[in-house]
C-alpha cells in the first residue's frame, strides 16, 4: 500500500482507521479485492477509491498489467 506508506501510516493503522481486525487488511490485499473493501481503504486513507486504482495502474510494469490471480 504505497499510498499508506507515503502518508507515514503503517498497515496496522490503517487496519485501526478501517475498523477492521488484525490480519484481515493483508487477507484483502492478497484475495481479489471487492469494490466495497477498496471504498473502506480508501475511506481509512481519507483518499476517493478511485484514486487507489490510479496509483496501482501507474505503478504496474508492462509485464504485470492485465495479469490477475487465478
């Protein structure tokens, strides 16, 4: 979670802020995401969700892009 990163907060703050329980936020991050977990990151971050699937577009490489987990 770059975004978490660049704003000095941990994924355990985030995980606090999100109002999830421990464990749960690295769960979602390895499972395909749902659109309302994205909203709930993004609402934690204080960011709009949309913003979050800007910053992981950017930071795919052309190998990477359009791959999904199986």
């Amino acid at each position: 979670m770059t975004r978490a990163k660049a704003a000095g907060m941990s994924l355990n703050e985030l995980e606090r802020r999100a109002r999830w329980s421990t464990g749960t936020l690295s769960r979602v991050l390895r499972a395909n995401m749902t659109l309302a977990s994205l909203e709930r990151i993004a609402a934690a971050l204080g960011c709009p969700g949309w913003e979050l699937l800007r910053d992981a577009t950017a930071e795919a490489t052309p190998s990477t892009r359009g791959v999904r987990n199986q």
